[in-house]
C-alpha cells in the first residue's frame, strides 16, 4: 500500500487503495479513501490540461491550414511560386 502515494507523486494518479481497507472504519482506512479522492481529482485534472493543450496546439494549425488552403485554391498552386519567395 506504501507504494500507490509513490507512483501518484510520478504521475500515476489512477492508482485507487482504498478497496484494500474494506470493511474497517480506523484512520488509516478514512485516509486511504481520501488518497482515492484527490487521485481521482488529480486524474480529472491532468485529463483536462491535455485536452485543453491539445485543443490550443490544433486551433492554430487548423487557422494556418484554412488561410493557407484559402490562398492556394484563390490563385491556384503553382510550383515555381515557392521559389521566386
């Protein structure tokens, strides 16, 4: 049980060890389930930041794509175009 806080502080936060305290109603047991509770809100959160990241890496690029396409189909493609710039 010593080990799940170990690999949270790596990152690992979908680490769950209050299911090895069922049935007892101590401290250790009350802390256990609290170590699952912010695991599962840490987890959320990393969830999120990627999304959030991913989603404002490919807005950019998708801007890019849209005005460079917009460009190349008003005066159409032309190979040698690239070179005299």
């Amino acid at each position: 049980m010593r080990q799940q806080p170990e690999r949270a502080t790596h990152g690992r936060f979908d680490v769950r060890i209050g299911h090895r305290m069922a049935g007892r109603r101590d401290e250790a047991s009350a802390l256990a389930h609290d170590f699952d509770f912010s695991a599962a809100g840490l987890q959320g959160a990393q969830q999120r930041l990627f999304h959030d990241v991913s989603h404002e890496l490919r807005s950019p690029l998708s801007r890019l794509q849209a005005v460079g396409g917009t460009q190349i189909g008003s005066r159409g493609f032309d190979p040698n175009d690239q070179a005299r710039h």
